[in-house]
C-alpha cells in the first residue's frame, strides 16, 4: 500500500508536530488527508517485522499508532515483551518533555526504548531503537494512545 510520491520527499515530522498534529487528530477520530501513519499492535511484531506493517516501508524511519497494552491487570506498567516472546523493548534514559516552541509549554512526554533479543538472563541489545510519545492533553480514555517511530541504528 505504498503511496507514490515525488523523488526526494520523506516524512520527517518533528516531535512537536507528532504530538499537536498527528497524536491530536488520531485521538480526535479525525481522518489524515493521506494515509501515511498506520495502526499497528507494536508488540505482535519483532522490531525487523515491523517496515514491512508501515505504509512507508522502504524508508530508514517507520511510524505507527499503538495503543500498549498493560503488563498486569491491576498495573500501570505498559507490557514491552514481543507477543512471540522473542524479546522486549526496555526504557533507557529518563522521559523527555515535549514542549511547544511558541508557548514553551508542556505538550507531551518522549520515551527512548532500545531492543533486547532473548529472555532474561540471556539477553542481547540489538541495534533497533523506538521512540514512544505520549501527548499530556489525552482525556482518559485516550491516555495509552502512543505514537511510535523505529528505526534501525547502526
């Protein structure tokens, strides 16, 4: 389902606009004008599986709607293990405020996540990287409602 589009063109919102643009119309219900961010369940794929779910799959940087799932019923821990359980993807770093660069005010939260291939105590980290963003305007029932963009480091 790849889109055509002009040589030299590439997707590459900022952290802001991810935020007030597209996490706002997602939560809003409200149609994009072109398709370019699908909705994928991040954890019923290994972080490789995943450019083949996005609508620009031939690009470097992929971006999905998810909406994690808690790791417990009575938690508010976010479950990161891969539903094959081949690995998990771990926060590293501390939450980073996403601000509005008019207002300087407070818009959302970015979580760094790095891949790790395996189970305890057998793990590997590998070279795939998620950033999670949350937007602090969420009404509750939207609140787990992330935006997702992974990529591949080298």
């Amino acid at each position: 389902m790849n889109q055509e589009v002009a040589v030299g063109v590439r997707f590459r919102p900022t952290d802001e606009e991810l935020i007030t643009y597209y996490l706002y119309m997602k939560m809003s219900g409200l149609e994009f004008p072109l398709p370019i961010v699908r909705e994928v369940d991040i954890r019923n794929y290994n972080p490789w599986e995943l450019p083949e779910q996005s609508i620009l799959e031939d690009d470097q940087v992929w971006y999905f709607f998810s909406t994690p799932s808690k790791k417990y019923a009575n938690s508010k821990q976010m479950g990161r293990t891969t539903s094959e359980g081949t690995g998990y993807w771990k926060i590293t770093g501390r939450d980073r405020e996403v601000k509005n660069k008019r207002s300087g005010e407070v818009i959302g939260i970015k979580k760094t996540l790095v891949f790790y291939e395996g189970r305890n105590p057998d793990t590997v980290r590998i070279s795939w990287v998620m950033n999670e963003f949350h937007s602090i305007n969420a009404a509750s029932s939207q609140a787990y409602l992330s935006f997702f963009l992974i990529y591949y480091f080298n």
